[in-house]
C-alpha cells in the first residue's frame, strides 16, 4: 500500500520535478492513516538519489513490539516503492512538540555519518545533509518564497533573518541584490550557508555580509545609520529556548508582535516584509501589524506544487500603505476567495522547534511563475 503510492508518486512529481529544475521534493506526508510519516525525496545528477523519512508514533496505545514490527513493514515498503537499497534511505523520528519547560534545539547534532549531498532548486546548487540533523538544510515547503525573492531582488537591499543555512540569500544574489546581509545564531548554519555562496560562484563581502548574533537581540538594538531594506525575509522557530538567545524562550505564537514592530524599523520607504510560520496555532491579529503598514496572507500560493499538506506553513506579505482586504478582519479570514487553508491536506511540518517539514493549488502555486506570484 505504502509502496504502491510512493511509486505512484515519484512516477507523477519527479516528470513536474524536471521541468522546473528541481531535484528534491516531497514525495509523502501521511496520505495513507497506517504509515504516519513523511517522505522527501533528494535527487542526484547522474540519476538516482536518496530518500528522507520521518517517523511519526502511530498511536498512544503502541506496545514497543508493534512498533518495531511496523517500522520494520514500513522501511521494506519503501525501499520496494522508490526502488533503492538500505544505504539511500535515511530514516529520523519526531514527537509532539515540547512544552516551554521541555523544549529542544531542533538544530542539535545527533549523527556523524556526514551524508551530504548537493541538489538543486531552479538552477541553483544547495547543500544537504540527509544523516547528521533532525532537518537536512533546506526547508522545501519555501521553494516557492525563496522563486519570488530571486525574482524581485534585482537592485534590491535583501535582509535575511533567522536565516538557517541561508537558501534565501543564495537566490536573492542570484537574482542581482545589490546587498545582503545574513543573520543566525548558529556559526555552524552560517558556515553552512557560505558552502552554498560558493556552490553558486558567490561569496561573503562588503556588501554581502554575514552577521553571527542571536536575531531577536539584534532586531531589539535597532538599525545601525542608513541600515535600511527593500526585502525582510523572517521565517523563525516556532519555539526556542537555546542556551544561546539572551530571552529565557521564544515562542512565535506569543512574540511575533515585538518582531514584527523591531523589523518595521529595518524596512525602507517602499519595501516588504515576507513572514512565515509553521505554528499550527499562530494566530494573525491585524492590530499587531506595525503602524501604516498592511498585511496580506499569501499562503495559498506559497506552498509549492508537490506538498499535499495546504497547512505545511503561513505566510504574509507587509508593507507600508497597504489597506486590508476584507474590511480589516483578520487576513486569514479573507483573501484571495475564501480561507486559503481549505484547499485540503493536513499535519505537521519537520521544522520548528519540533513539529515535521503532497499535490498543490490549481493555477499558479508559485514554481516556475512570474515574479508577480505571491503578489497579493
């Protein structure tokens, strides 16, 4: 069953894959109620590739007998469905996400096998690591996002925040930016994301930087003289609470209102703001948008063609200006002829600080589209 499917859909997304030049993809994400999990798929060009699995617990009532039993059944399924052997398939387990008393860094180590890779996404070069971290090092369900920045970066001052291993960055240069600067707090993603510059024949410099410093402390501090942005692209944590950050935690759901007001200090006289969150809670209230500025949800056209689940993310355009569809309710409530979200779909992204990251809108879902796609 499993197997049937997974076959049935690399058959179908990787001729889609093709035409858009992208050589991974999502391939499953719990479509079939017995195998909870989701499965990406991450190409190589000589032809083959490797597949990513993360594991969701079936039930509460499992007895650990029966879930080795149906771990054992659902790896055999796979390696059958997507025609590989042992070594190209890399399987990882997720839980519920923790509460502020438990949480996790969802970036700590937990292997050391170093199976990295490189693939592409719309003619770019991208590193991965499919064995060493919860997450492999590029978040798919932003393809999309990630098409429109290139798109509209040419000339433009591009700010990346909580930036991971910075594929935003790396397609904002290859659109022409004229600057950008990279900002997270970990020296690992950063050094990372300078692997993916040089990928793509870029590197650090004067007017490409790089900014090692907790996101939040460095928002707080405010813009330096003339530090100023046409594109903030802020996609952070659902939750932490590292070691690292001054706060004692961080949740999206309670402090995306001080975010959102510190970047509004950051953007220039006519720029924008491109906000995501994968809180399966967050709720967008109009009367936290920054004074004068406007708000528009654009989920239903950020998430790509192969994400079965329509609820992998949310996502906002903001700008000064800007008046509210709808009268002023709040904009998932409105939009683009009704709730972008009842397209279908379900479940849980691997990203966050815990929750896990297939077919999409009819129409323009954003790959391969113009730069007008995630317009409002």
């Amino acid at each position: 069953m499993l197997g049937e499917r997974l076959d049935n859909r690399m058959r179908h997304v990787s001729k889609w894959a093709r035409k858009q030049g992208i050589s991974c993809f999502r391939l499953y994400e719990k479509d079939i109620p017995e195998f909870p999990m989701i499965v990406d798929w991450y190409g190589s060009p000589q032809g083959g590739g490797d597949a990513v699995a993360w594991f969701f617990h079936r039930t509460k009532d499992d007895t650990l007998e029966r879930e080795l039993e149906y771990r054992k059944d659902a790896e055999a399924e796979i390696l059958a469905g997507l025609n590989i052997t042992r070594e190209h398939l890399f399987i990882k387990y997720r839980g519920r996400q923790r509460s502020e008393e438990g949480g996790r860094d969802q970036y700590e180590r937990f292997d050391s096998r170093g199976a990295v890779k490189v693939v592409e996404e719309h003619g770019l070069r991208f590193e991965v690591n499919l064995s060493d971290y919860l997450d492999v090092g590029l978040f798919l369900d932003h393809r999309p996002t990630r098409l429109s920045v290139q798109q509209r970066a040419r000339g433009k001052r591009v700010l990346n925040l909580f930036s991971y291993t910075g594929a935003f960055s790396v397609h904002a240069r290859a659109g022409g930016a004229a600057k950008t600067t990279t900002v997270d707090m970990s020296k690992t993603y950063l050094e990372w994301y300078e692997r993916n510059l040089a990928l793509n024949g870029f590197d650090v410099n004067a007017d490409h930087r790089v900014i090692h410093a907790d996101c939040l402390q460095w928002l707080e501090a405010g813009p330096q003289a003339a530090q100023q942005y046409d594109i903030v692209v802020c996609d952070p944590p659902t939750f932490s609470n590292s070691k690292r950050m001054r706060a004692d935690s961080f949740a999206i759901d309670r402090d995306y209102p001080d975010l959102l007001r510190w970047i509004a200090r950051f953007v220039a006289p006519g720029g924008e703001v491109f906000f995501s969150t994968n809180s399966r809670s967050f709720d967008f209230d109009m009367a936290n948008v920054p004074p004068n500025y406007g708000a528009h949800e654009i989920s239903h056209r950020s998430v790509p063609e192969d994400f079965r689940n329509r609820k992998i993310h949310r996502c906002w355009r903001l700008a000064e200006g800007w008046k509210p569809k709808g009268g002023g309710v709040k904009p998932h409530e409105t939009g683009g002829g009704g709730k972008p979200h009842e397209t279908g779909g379900g479940g849980a992204k691997p990203r966050g600080s815990a929750d896990g990251g297939g077919s999409g809108d009819s129409g323009n879902s954003g790959d391969g589209a113009n730069a007008d796609t995630l317009s409002p």
